[in-house]
C-alpha cells in the first residue's frame, strides 16, 4: 500500500494488487459521475479533477461545490443558481474546458447563519452576508442591487453604496471592498492584513504581535526571518489593539496588553467595544487594581469569584473609555456569548439563552429577558428581544415591561433600530425586511 504522495496509486479490494501508479496528495477523495475522473479535495477549501487514466489532476475550482456527471460539470454560480457546463478535456493544455449549457434557479431559502449585516441610516440600503454570498438591497424598491462573494463587516452609506470586509480567496488577498449599489460596481478600497483584522460598521478592529525583538533565525532558503514575519504569532499575548476609521483610514484608538490580551465583543452600530477579563487571571487581577472604583465597589460586593469578569467599554466614536463594571457569574453558572453596548447600557447574551442589560454607571444588573438577537433603541429607551423563533418583543428599559410584540413567519435574524430611534427594521431568515414606526408601536394591555 502507498506510503507517500509519490506512491499513490489504483489497487484491487480486498487483495490490495496494485493496478497503476502516480504522484497524488489530497485532504480528502470523492467519486464522481464520470467512472475517468475523480475530485481531489485540498485543506483551503479548493478541488480538482483526477484523471484516473491519464494519472494527473486536471483543472481547478476555488470552491468544493462542484459537481461531474459524464461530461456535464456542475457548479455553484455567485448568484447561488446551478450552473451545467459541457466539459471537454484539451490534451494540447492538460486542462479542462468547459462551455455553458444551462443553469437551475435554486428557490430562496432560510438564511441559517449571518456572518455580517448593516442598514444605511436612512433605512433605504441593507447589506447582509451568509458565510459564502452577500448582497446590497434596495429597500425602497425590494431590488438587491449587487450579489456578491460572501463578507465578514460591511459600513453601508445613505446614497447606495457600501464597504465590506472581504477574506482572502485567490487571486484576491484580505481586502476592504466598495460596493456601489447604484452602479452595481465592485472595486478593491486597500488590502488589510490577513490575520488580526476585522471590520466592525465604520471602525477596524486590527490586533498586531507585540513580540517584535525576537532574535532573527534563518529559513530553509537561509535568509534571516522573523516570528512576526512568518505570520503565525499568537495573538492572546503580547499584542497591541488599534481601532482604524476606515473612511478617515486612520488610528482612532490603540492600547497595549504586554502580558494577557482581553478577550472582547465588538458593536458595529454603536462603535464600542467590550474587553474582559476573567478574575481568575493575572490579567484581569491587574486590570482591577488599575480602577480605584471598581476595587471599592469588590470590596463591598465581597470576595469575587474567580469565574466573574472585570469589563471596559471602548467607545471609538469618542476615542475614550466609557465605564468599566464587575460581572458576577454566579460561581461559574453561565458565561457569556456576545455583548454590545449603547448609551449607558451594556447588554449581554449568555449561554443561558437570556439577555442580560446592565447599567454602566453603576454597574447593576437592570433586567433580564429570555431570548436572542437583541436592539437597542439609541434615542429612546426600548430593547428589542426574539424571545422565540419568530417572535420579537420590544421592552421599556426603564420599568422592563414589554411594550409590543411582533411574530414573523419565520426567526428573526437581524434587528436594527434607526440612528434617530423612530424605526425599527426586522430581517427575517425568510429573507423578508420589515419596517416599523416606533412611535405607533402599541403599547400591550
């Protein structure tokens, strides 16, 4: 049997005869609906096709969602439709060729997973993204406007068009992308790193290796490289945070952590960031003695656990700390998913399935809700809460008492109030938007 990739080869079952021999190395095989071919598969997610006859892989996708039956290929388009391409193998360039024949409409289906989602100001552009397609949408008109490859961030602006944060995928490196809904253009803005950066609405969250006096050592070509050159640096020690403006493209806010990095939520609305620490870490131990208050108020609250957090809230907008607070676990009885935060309040998603509201100023736990996918209303104090798949319920922060509630056919899987508090809009996983006025919400009896 193969040792190597040098000693591939077809062999006879169960006696293992071996019936030919060639240079082969994949992740993974599959059989195809062509008894010559088989599709190789690779670790970053690309394949090729095998000629078993020949011995040596032919052609090349970016994508493992392909399909060969005979000598018709099958493949997903970017608009998520079936492509039947006619293929034929030209021996003169060991290649394949392939001609359209066709394509299959795939009916809409349920959006399981958002990988990014952001609304203009105005209500009127959605951009929204699955882990492998995007789009910009028209609101007023229902019309989505680009189809594109899928994004991790996206700023939309009230004229139609819209920034994205789109992953390396051949020939194309990691890269901030401008969306013109109005003209249905696509064009690269600037490359980012690939490693440490993420778009958030307006702001870039980028993380760098701080572990830059590490002696140089010679690579296998013998020139002198570095650990942070080589790209595969850790980046939960030793690192520097750096908030970019994207439409400025400049530093707004950085800090330091020489020693343990927080971990952290990012709120593309509000522009804030949530760092944390557990106290059980020296790092978290550290951030506490840094703040007068918030070790007066331990003090008071008793000894702390070391399963609770110590918390600050990083408002790039203001380029400023806004609050620190201390979370209490419970010894350890939930921990917590995602955060964001607006206004004097920090909102927490556990692994409970509740939504935790705290207040900054403070530091009190305020109310608790059963449910998911939370908003909070910038102008008015409202929180909205899918408390089941489907149904979402709008509370009043000050006495925590619901105030409406709205059910959908299907799960709600985005919701944002407008900058001026008097919409709010529902993107459900049907892929339907809805918009409603937040001063005619009625109230419930």
């Amino acid at each position: 049997m193969p040792t190597g990739a040098e000693d591939a080869g077809i062999f006879t079952f169960p006696e293992g005869r071996r019936l030919a021999k060639f240079r082969l190395s994949a992740m993974d095989m599959a059989l195809t609906g062509n008894p010559n071919y088989v599709i190789v598969k690779f670790s970053n997610n690309t394949v090729s096709f095998f000629d078993l006859e020949r011995g040596e892989a032919i052609g090349g996708f970016n994508s493992s969602n392909v399909a060969l039956w005979n000598d018709v290929l099958i493949s997903n388009m970017a608009s998520g439709n079936i492509a039947l391409n006619k293929m034929q193998f030209m021996a003169a360039t060991k290649a394949i060729s392939y001609a359209r024949s066709g394509s299959v409409d795939i009916p809409v289906g349920s959006m399981n997973r958002i990988y990014a989602a952001n609304v203009s100001d105005n209500m009127q552009w959605l951009a929204v993204s699955s882990k492998t397609r995007g789009a910009l949408w028209d609101l007023n008109t229902g019309q989505r406007k680009l189809h594109v490859r899928g994004f991790r961030g996206a700023l939309v602006a009230a004229n139609g068009t819209a920034i994205g944060d789109f992953p390396k995928l051949q020939p194309e490196n990691h890269s901030l992308v401008l969306l013109d809904g109005r003209s249905s253009e696509v064009n690269i803005v600037r490359e980012i790193p690939e490693r440490g950066a993420r778009q958030y609405g307006r702001f870039m969250l980028v993380r760098k290796t701080l572990k830059t006096d590490k002696p140089k050592e010679k690579n296998k070509e013998g020139s002198e490289t570095s650990e942070t050159e080589e790209g595969n640096e850790p980046l939960n020690r030793e690192v520097r945070f750096e908030m970019h403006d994207i439409v400025k493209n400049a530093v707004v806010w950085s800090k330091d952590f020489p020693k343990e990095a927080p971990g952290y939520f990012f709120d593309d609305f509000s522009g804030r960031m949530i760092l944390y620490w557990g106290l059980g870490s020296e790092a978290g131990k550290a951030r506490l003695k840094e703040d007068p208050a918030l070790v007066e108020r331990s003090r008071q609250m008793g000894n702390k656990d070391d399963d609770d957090y110590v918390l600050e809230i990083i408002d790039a907008f203001q380029n400023k700390s806004v609050g620190s607070l201390l979370l209490e676990t419970g010894k350890g009885s939930f921990d917590i998913e995602s955060g964001f935060s607006e206004g004097n309040w920090l909102v927490l998603r556990d692994d409970n399935n509740r939504i935790l509201v705290y207040s900054i100023t403070d530091g009190d736990l305020r109310h608790r809700f059963f449910g998911a996918n939370a908003a909070v209303n910038p102008k008015g104090h409202q929180i909205a809460v899918q408390n089941y798949p489907g149904e979402l319920t709008v509370y009043d922060l000050a006495t925590g008492n619901p105030v409406t509630r709205l059910r959908f056919k299907t799960p709600v899987a985005f919701t944002r109030f407008s900058l001026d508090g008097k919409r709010l809009l529902v993107l459900t996983a049907g892929q339907v938007a809805y918009t409603f006025d937040t001063e005619h919400l009625k109230s419930m009896p």
